[in-house]
DNA sequence: TGTACATCAGTGAACGCGCGTTCACTGATGTAC
DNA sequence: TGTACATCAGTGAACGCGCGTTCACTGATGTAC
C-alpha cells in the first residue's frame, strides 16, 4: 500500500517558520487588529493549538515577525544605498528611499514595527534586529559628516530619522498627500529626503 | 417623600459627552487594545446598551475621540506659540514643542489620532478638525518665509511636520532615548525642533 | 538489523471569556390642546 | 393648570461570535542498546 505523495505528513516539517510566513502575510492582508493565532495557524495547515509548540503566546509570534520586519528593513536601505552614486550623502539618501519604499510596501508590517510594547522590545533577537538598524542610520550619517563633534553627529542621527520616519508615517497615515498620484507623493518624499541631507551637511560640514 | 439627591435619575443628562470623556481616559489607561464600548458605559454608570443610543458603533466613539483630540492638540500648539518670542521662528518652535508636550502627555490619544482608517477620517467632523491642525501649521510655516515660491512652502511644511513628527512618533515608540531622563529626552527634541527651522529659514529665505 | 522506549509535534474537544450588537421593554420628558 | 400622548433615553436579557489557552491524547521520529 503505497500512500499517495499528497497525503500529509503528521509532522510539518518546520511549522515555526511556517507560522511567522502566514503570519505575515496574514498581518499585511488584515492588519494588527486582525491578526489571530489561529488564523495563522489555519494558514498554516494545521490545528489551531498547534502554534502553542513553538510560540507562548501570541505576542511572540508578534515579536517574531516584527524583528524580521527590521531585518528586512535593514536588507531594504543596505540594497538602495549600494544603488547610489556612492557618495556619502547620495547613500543617505538612498537608504531613506529604501527606507520609505520598505514601509510603503510593508504598511501593515511597518506599522506593528512601531507600535511594540516595552517588554516585546526587550527580546533579545528583536532588540538586535532594531540595533542593526539603528547602526546602519548611524554610520550612514558619520560618513557624511566624519568631521563633526559626537553631539552634532548625534543631533542629526535624530533628525534625520525624525524626519524620514514622519513623513512615511504621515503619509501612510493618510495625513499627507491622500489626495496625490503615486509619482506626486513620492516627489514630495524625495524632496524631503534632499532637504534633510542638506542640513545634515551643512550643519556638520566643516 | 423626597427623592435623596444621591438617587440616580434615570436619565444620565449627558451622556454622549461623559462617554467621549471616559473613553479618552480609558484609551490613555489602556490604550486602543483595551477600548471597549462595554467599558466606556461602565465607567459612565450606565448599562452597557445605551451608548448605543448616541453612537452608532464603536468606531464612532473612537472618531468623535480623535476629533477632539485633535482640537485639543491645535490648542495646545496655539497655546505655545503664544507663549513664544513672538517672532514667525519662535512662534514655529513654540508649536512643535506644545505638538510634542501634547502628544508626550496624551500619548494613547495621539496613537489613535494617527492610526485611523480611511472611513473614519472621512467623518466631517474629524476632517474639519484635522484641518484646523493643518492650517495653522502653515500659517506658521508661511509667516516664516513669506516671499518663498509656493512649492518651497509646501516642501517646508511638509518637511517641518514630518521632523516633529517623527522625533516625538520614534520616542514614544521606545526607539529613541528609552535610556534617557525626560530632561535629556527634552533637549534632544528642542535640538530637532531647532534644526528644523534653521533649515526652514534657510532654504525659504530670500 | 531489530526492538524498546523517550521525546517531540501534532490533534480535537473543551473552557471560559468579554465583546458588539439587538431586542422588547419601561421610566422620564416634553409638548399639544 | 391638567391631561393625553408621542418621543426619547435608559434597562437587562440574550445572541452569536471567535478568540487564546489548556488538556489528554496519539502518531511519528530518533536514539540506545
């Protein structure tokens, strides 16, 4: 009796990682508010007290996905900024564009990224997601003004991600340019981001 | 025989006004999560049914919320502003700090005015509200560089929101200076507030 | 190579929960005459 | 000034819902001997 290939393992293979794939998708598709446990694990093919195996609770699962949220994030500027001219403010630049386009394209994602509790920013594999990040803005901001004093440097580390981050988030928010095409929006994101890298270097310039 | 004037009238008098009061406490004790409709009616004494009789669901109540949120936050700005030196800068600081101070103190309040759905901030109501924030955010921006070409204005009031924005968004998402004092926190956000309109000067200026 | 057995990763039933909303109702209010 | 009556704003019971989590279980896997 040979059982047929479409017949389902008992075992999953890797549910975990099954889970944190439906459960992204889930989160893009119906937002946090939206999101349940066991609709991840329906997604996933398998019985709703299955997920309880691999994740606590359901905040873990979040917790999960969110610190796969800023790694992607990270991957997104890094991949824009080799795109650029090279020069340190063009690469600051473009990691802001990566940065808006990740967010753009992930809203949902973006959004749980920004809105974790306390103790979910504790964890251990979230907290070293989000240092990457942070790290990658930081450097980016140094090769452009190397000269600076520490305080300047950190001045604009803050405003530079103030400024990226709001914009984005006012714009995903429907609090800027609702009314506007596409194009329209994303020149009036551009013309954020040359606003903000002047500042930055004439503030740090030399 | 006379009624003691502990005894609950039957009629609560007001009682649409003494939801949208206790559901903003609510919302600031529990945050969006813990908003219940149930709630709100328990803390305005009254069975869980009649809220029914003023709003037409939840969303509803959590609309009305934001719009006064929003009021309240436009206040709060215009409050600042004439507190401020008087001149179009200090008076464009003035805001951004009564815009921070706002959401720092409201902060459950301030999530919500910024995570509505597309329905609900089509309300009129809200929308007039949200227009009112707007508004006066431009005069600001205006009277700061009046001879500037409407474009740079628009880039400048864009740019100028997002900064404040931003910074205030990323602190009170734990992203930035969860290690630091509230006073250190404070004159980090001045330093962004003050970059911000250095650069609005600048590339405004005639 | 086979077998016993511990461990792991599923299942499906059940629990308890609080929610938003609906409904028939009733007490209170205010207005027309 | 009194009365009938429509309207309004409450009540409390009920409905149906899907959720997170727990539990005893069982099938599958892998390892020691």
């Amino acid at each position: 009796m040979v059982k047929p290939m479409t017949a389902k393992p008992y075992h999953h293979g890797d549910l975990r990682e099954a889970l944190i794939v439906a459960g992204r998708k889930l989160m893009e598709e119906r937002g946090l508010r939206g999101f349940t446990l066991r609709e991840c694990a329906r997604r996933a093919s398998v019985s709703h007290a299955a997920p309880a195996h691999h994740f606590a609770s359901i905040d873990a699962l979040l917790t999960e996905i969110a610190a796969r949220g800023f790694h992607e994030l990270t991957q997104a500027m890094m991949a824009e900024g080799r795109r650029s001219d090279g020069t340190p403010a063009g690469r600051l630049v473009a990691q802001g564009v990566g940065y808006m386009a990740f967010a753009a394209a992930n809203s949902a994602l973006f959004r749980l990224m920004f809105s974790l509790e306390a103790d979910q920013l504790e964890t251990p594999a979230l907290a070293a997601a989000i240092g990457s990040t942070h790290a990658l803005h930081r450097e980016a901001i140094e090769a452009v003004i190397p000269d600076a004093p520490a305080e300047v440097k950190q001045r604009m580390v803050d405003f530079a991600w103030a400024s990226v981050h709001g914009f984005i988030t006012l714009v995903l928010e429907g609090q800027i340019g609702d009314k506007d095409s596409p194009r329209a929006l994303k020149s009036r994101g551009l013309a954020v981001l040359s606003t903000m890298v002047e500042t930055v270097v004439r503030t740090g310039g030399s």
